[in-house]
C-alpha cells in the first residue's frame, strides 16, 4: 500500500531516506558561504522531516530557510542513498507559498515571467533606456548600471530587446541536406534579452541541418513558479506551452537553456516528442563540427550548469568534448567547473549577498584559467558569470556556446 502523503504533501519515507551523514555539507554552494545547518540539505530534511509529522509548524522562519537554496542539486548527486532532494524542496516550498504566498520578490519575478504582453511590454519601453542610461559590459548582449549598488558593487543586466525574437511563427531552413526538423523552445530568455544568442543557435541548428521552427505560441517554461514552489501558476504555464507547440510535427525539441530543458524534461510527461538539450545535439554532430574553424585563436573555459549536469544528468564530457574537436579553439579545466554560478533562478533576488559569494568564486576561478571566454550553455549562467567577471575587474567575456560556433559560420 502507497504511504500516505502527509502535511508537507509527501511521505515520510522520502525524508527518511537522509541518514544525515552530512556529505552535502562538503559541497553545498549556499553552506559554504553561510555555514549554517539550516542552509544545507540535512538541515531543511531534517526540518521537513519535523514539520511533516506534525512536530514543528510550517511558520515563516521554516519557509525562509527552504527557499535558502540555489537548487544546484550538488547535495542530490553526492548523496549516498540518493536522497530526492528536488522533491522535498519544492514540495516543502509549494506548502509555504500555499500558506504565506510568494515572497515579493519572486511574486514579482513570477508575474514579469508568466505574462508574455507584459513582458514584451517592458522589453519595448525599457530597451531604448537600457541603452542610454547603462554602460557597456566586456560581454555583449549585457549592459552595467552607471552606478554601484551598496553591498553588491557592479550590477549587470541582459539589455532587453524591443521585439522578442519570437514575434510570429519562424520556419528557418536547413543548409544543405535536411537530417531534421526542430522546434527551438526558446523561452523568456533567449525571446525578450538574448535574441542575438537565439539567431546563432538557430544558424548552429541549420549549418547541422536541421530545420527549425520557433513557435510563436510559446512562454516562459514556468522555471520561476515551479522553483519557488508556485506550482498553481507552473501549470497554467505549461498548459499555455502545450496548447501552443505541443502538437508540432518535429523529431524533437531543442532547449538552448539549461533550466528550461531541466523542467521540460521533468515537468512537461504529456509532451509527445523528445526533448534535447542543444549540446546534446552538438554532441551527437561531433564529427561536423570537427570541420568548423574559428576566424582567430581563442583560450576557452566551461562552466556546467547545474540544470545540465546533475538536472538532466547530462555527461560532462560533452561539452568539453564538442569544444575540443574546434579548430582554432584551446580548451583550458576551470577549477570547480561544475560548482554553481550563484544565480539559482530569483534566489540571486531573495539572497543577493550570498549569491554574490558563489558567484565571486566562480569568477575567480574562471579568471585564474587564462582563458579569454568563458562559455556555458544557459543564458542565466551567462548573465550571472559576465556580471562576477566584472565585479572583480577581469576583461573576459561570459558566453553562450552558440555565440562561439556562430564565429565558425561567418
Ligand atoms: S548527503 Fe544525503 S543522506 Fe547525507 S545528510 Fe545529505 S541528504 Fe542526508
Ligand atoms: S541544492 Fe545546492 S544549494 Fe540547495 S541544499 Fe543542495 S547543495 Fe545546497
């Protein structure tokens, strides 16, 4: 008989497996910086493990420390009894905002994110501003505040766009001889900032010769609701998205973002057709792009997102792999290349201060590779390590590897 589901909305069995060993400990971004029990996995299990049997109350001090995470899943995959660390959380998260609502500032982020007019809106007005009253970033597509924040330093933001790339329904042609045909998932990401990252994974797409369709009726995956335990919102969100694309004839659909894939892949069972990430395609195309070249020498880096690696399970190799076959290309290791970036969706929001510790380490450690790029495969990561490289003064750009393989297509 299945164990009854108590107040946190699960068993007991799923929060017993913890034995409390205390291994996430050794590699839990946010406990690295705060050294609290309450910031680590053994610490919100054991909490959730009060609160489900009816021990301790699910009170605002509780919902803080559950939303006291990145959801890098660095505790999930060193755990010797695989604890499904993903569920606790986001169940215990669902409760909370059950109980308190969001808080506001994801409450915020969730509305921007969920309302497609909106959000367009905002891109429109604000685009022509963004230019104006912000500075330029080593890494394109960003822009800096003219001004310091107290506490943070140099705030760094993607410079919307005044039309999402996904305006109408787009059919992209394969080059050459067509192997297949694609949806591109493209998200709120890659639709309202990085259209220009959108327009090279498309050309990748093509030069690997598939055909690519991008959907106008498409939204934001619901990433910001389901990760903040808002999971009345995530739905609404992933029914607009199946209503809009799911019936498409294609071989499979591509995400160019890590925690879009993560969530298509987990969240969205009644999609009829795969979902790969791109470097999974990269992957797969290896011997092709073995004959691309870059105009120029370039020293490259990699940081794995974490909705890559250890989200969708995702081998490391791959990417590493795909960039060393690169001509004109020389791949340097990044210390900790697969620690997260600090960003964690609106945990950057919620916990500026300790998101800017992880993300410090994680620039560091790219600036300490001498590489001049540091690449990824996820826009957010993008944005969040272009922003550490400038808070530490380093000249290296953060990039999404489809801008990189774009240069061999010149
Ligand atoms: S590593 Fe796993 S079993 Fe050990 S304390 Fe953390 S969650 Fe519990
Ligand atoms: S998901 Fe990451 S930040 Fe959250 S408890 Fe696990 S290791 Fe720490």
């Amino acid at each position: 008989m299945a164990e009854e589901k108590k107040i946190l909305g699960i068993t007991d069995e799923l929060i017993e497996k913890c034995v409390r060993c205390g291994s996430c400990r050794q590699v839990c971004p946010v406990f690295n910086v705060t050294h609290e029990e309450p910031s680590v996995a053994r610490g919100k299990i054991f909490l959730a493990d009060l609160i489900n049997k009816g021990k301790a109350e699910l009170d605002r001090e509780a919902a803080h420390f559950f939303n006291l995470c990145t959801t890098c899943l660095r505790c999930a995959e060193i755990c010797p009894v695989m604890v499904d660390y993903e569920k606790i959380i986001i169940s215990a998260r669902a409760r909370a905002v059950e109980k308190f609502g969001l808080p506001p500032e994801k409450a915020a982020a969730v509305k921007l994110f969920s309302n497609r007019n909106l959000l367009e809106t905002v891109g429109k007005l604000t685009s022509p501003l963004t230019k104006l009253f912000t500075k330029k970033s080593n890494s394109p597509q960003n822009r800096l505040l003219p001004v310091n924040v107290p506490k943070l330093g140099k705030v760094l933001l993607p410079q919307p766009s005044s039309k999402p790339f996904n305006d109408r329904d787009k059919v992209f042609p394969a080059k050459g001889k067509e192997k297949g045909k694609v949806i591109f998932f493209t998200g709120c990401m890659f639709n309202n900032f990085y259209t220009e990252t959108a327009e090279n994974v498309v050309k990748v797409l093509n030069a690997l010769g598939y055909t690519v369709f991008v959907p106008r009726e498409q939204f934001c995956c619901g990433a910001p609701a389901f990760f903040s335990g808002d999971l009345k919102s995530f739905e609404k969100m992933k029914e607009k998205n199946l209503k809009g694309w799911g019936e498409e004839k294609a071989d499979f659909i591509v995400s160019a973002c890590a925690t879009c894939g993560h969530v298509l892949k987990g969240e969205y069972r009644e999609l009829e057709i795969p979902v790969k990430e791109l470097i999974e395609v990269l992957y797969e195309n290896i011997e092709e792009i073995g004959k691309w070249k870059l105009p120029e020498k370039v020293k490259v880096t990699w940081h794995h997102p974490c909705h890559i690696v250890r989200g969708q399970k995702i081998p490391r190799h791959y990417p590493l792999d795909v960039l060393k076959v690169l001509q004109n290309v020389e791949f340097i290791d990044m210390p900790e290349a697969d620690n997260c970036c600090g960003m964690g969706g609106s945990f950057k929001l919620s916990h500026p201060e300790i998101s800017k510790e992880i993300q410090l380490k994680k620039a560091r450690n790219a600036e300490s590779t001498g590489a001049e790029a540091v690449l990824t495969e996820c826009p957010g990561c993008v944005m969040n390590i272009a922003e550490g490289l400038e808070r530490i003064g380093s000249k290296k750009k953060s990039l999404h590897i489809a801008d990189l393989l774009a240069e061999c297509l010149k």
